[in-house]
C-alpha cells in the first residue's frame, strides 16, 4: 500500500472531543445544555446499533439525549404526532429519525415534518435547498464528515478535479454541493455515466457513494487522488462475512495517494457530524455563532 490512510475513527474522536468542549462552554457561559431525540421505528438490528450509538455518544459529550421508539406496525400518524411534540419541546435542539422507516410509511412525508432548524441529518427539503443556494443549512452528516477529512487532508480542495459516484439525496447530492462549495469543479457520475472508469480518472477526489461492494478498482483511479469510501456492504467471506465498501481497497491504495478504510473510515465520521449539527442547532437556536471547526 503507498496510500496515506486517512483515519476517521481517530478524527471522529477529535470532533468529538470539539464537540465535548464546546458542549462546557454552553452550559458554564449560556445555561444551555443542547439535545437530541433520535426517534426508531421498528426493531432492524443494524438500526438498533446506530441508535444506541448514537444516544451513548450525545451523552459522552454531555448532551442531552431522548430516545423515542414505537413498534414496527405503529402508524404514521402516531410517529407524525411525535415529530410535532418535539418540535415544539424546547430541550430538543436536534431531531433525527432512523431511516430506513417501515415501508407502510413516507419517509419523505416523515422528514419533512421536521422543522428544518431541528432537521439535524440534513435531509429536510428546506435545508437541501439552503445548502444548494449556500445559505446557513443543517448540512447531511455523512457528506459534512467526508468533506471535514478532505479539509484536513488537502487544506485548500478550490480547483480540483472532484468526482462523486452515486447520486442519492442523502450522500451524492450533498456531497457534490458541499465541494462545490469548496469550488471544485464536480462531475456526479452514476449508473448511466459513459465511460465511467475514464470519468473517474479525471479526478484528483473520488467519493464513492454507489452502495455497491468494492465496484471500483485500482486502474480506476488517477495516481496519488484523494478517494473517499462511503460504501458500507457486509459480503460472505467463506463462513464469515466481512464489511466492504464501494472500492477495492487494496488495488485503490496502491494508486491513490490517501484513501479512508472501511470499516474506520466515513462511518464514524457521521455520528461525530451528528453530535457537531445538534450542537450548531443548539447555537442557532439561542441566537450564537455556530462553533467554529464543527460546521461546514
Ligand atoms: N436518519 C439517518 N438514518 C441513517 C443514517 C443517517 O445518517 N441518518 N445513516 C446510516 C446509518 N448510520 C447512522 O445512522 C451509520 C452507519 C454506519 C456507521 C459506522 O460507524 N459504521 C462503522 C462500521 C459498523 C459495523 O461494524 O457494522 C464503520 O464504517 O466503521 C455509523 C452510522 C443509515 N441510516
């Protein structure tokens, strides 16, 4: 491997640890304590870790955290009507709902309910389109954390080459917003895209966001780019399974030149974001800046 691996479980933890200082300051100077209500639905296991994670780290960091499950067959109705209380509770700061939801419910209907000041994943159509027109938005985590450690890599990304494989509105669009905001110059390629493998060659930062196990090998890439791996796919490996992501690790990091691993890479990344977005909230809330260093 002559890839630098970029460590996201380690810088995960240094946003954390951001975000624990920042969280003292609130309460010593303001009396403000942020919080987060993570609302579950259902019983998927993968989503009961996250969950989980999630409250123990807001509490790690001394916020507050609510956590809200309903059964799997509960109605929208009765998850709506949840949504509205904390909206309205003014403890909760961040409002999150674990996707993916049954498929009896709307999931776009659901995050919409959310007001968008507490919309602390991002995914509401108001704070897609603040981030699209770049006013002050609640910015996806999962985009936030993989441009954080393309920052701490790169320094300055302006005039780069960056190209992000997949277009979901939760990782691709945002992503592709993000960089530009950066001003790169961004091509999003997908399941359509011409000549794909040439598309990618062009470019000095891959993300990778396609959900699909290592579909991009090494000849893909230019050498010494900057590849970002969103992909999160468990594979069988013999008797055992093992997480994979979107490239092929080992043939990307004989070209590249810094490549995040999976899993320790984009993962943790989001639920630091997520912690760093409750407490931008919080801030916007009660009418102070925003922390430096945890938006975007
Ligand atoms: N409302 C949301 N739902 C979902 C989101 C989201 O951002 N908001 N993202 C994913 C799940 N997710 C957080 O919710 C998440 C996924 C993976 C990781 C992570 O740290 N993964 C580890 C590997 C974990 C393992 O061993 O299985 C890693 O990559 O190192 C964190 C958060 C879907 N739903």
């Amino acid at each position: 491997m002559t890839a630098k691996l970029i460590d996201g479980k380690a810088f995960a933890a240094t946003i954390r640890g951001r975000v624990a200082d920042h969280v003292a300051r609130l309460k010593e100077e303001h009396d403000l304590t942020p919080g987060l209500a993570v609302v579950l639905v259902g019983e998927d296991p993968a989503s009961q870790v996250y969950v989980r994670s999630k409250g123990k780290q807001t509490k790690e960091a001394g916020m507050a955290s609510f956590e809200h499950k309903l059964p799997v067959d509960a109605d929208q109705e009765t998850l709506l009507k949840l949504i509205n209380d904390l909206n309205n509770d003014p403890e909760v700061h961040g409002i999150l709902v674990q996707l993916p939801l049954p498929s009896h419910m709307d999931s776009s209907l659901v995050i919409n309910a959310i007001a968008p000041e507490k919309d602390v994943d991002g995914f509401h159509v108001i704070n897609a389109g603040r981030l699209a027109t770049g006013q002050d938005a609640m910015v996806p985590c999962t985009p936030l954390g993989c441009l954080m450690m393309l920052r701490d890599h790169h320094g300055d990304l302006s005039g780069m080459n960056a190209v992000v494989l997949g277009r979901s509105n939760i990782v691709g669009k945002p992503m592709a917003q993000l960089l530009l905001g950066e001003s790169c110059t961004v091509t999003i390629a997908h399941s359509r895209t011409r000549d794909l493998a040439d598309v990618v060659r062009q470019a000095d930062v891959v993300v990778a966001a396609v959900g699909r196990p290592e579909m991009v090998p090494g000849d893909w890439i230019k050498p010494g780019a900057t590849v970002i791996d969103v992909g999160i796919n468990r594979i069988q490996d013999g008797e055992k399974t093992r997480l994979v992501g979107d490239v092929e690790f080992d043939s990307c990091a004989e070209v590249a030149g810094a490549i995040t691993p999976v899993p320790g890479g984009v993962g943790p990344m989001t639920i630091a974001c997520l912690l760093a977005n409750t407490v931008t909230a919080a801030c916007r809330a009660n009418g102070l800046a925003a922390p430096e260093g945890l938006t975007k």
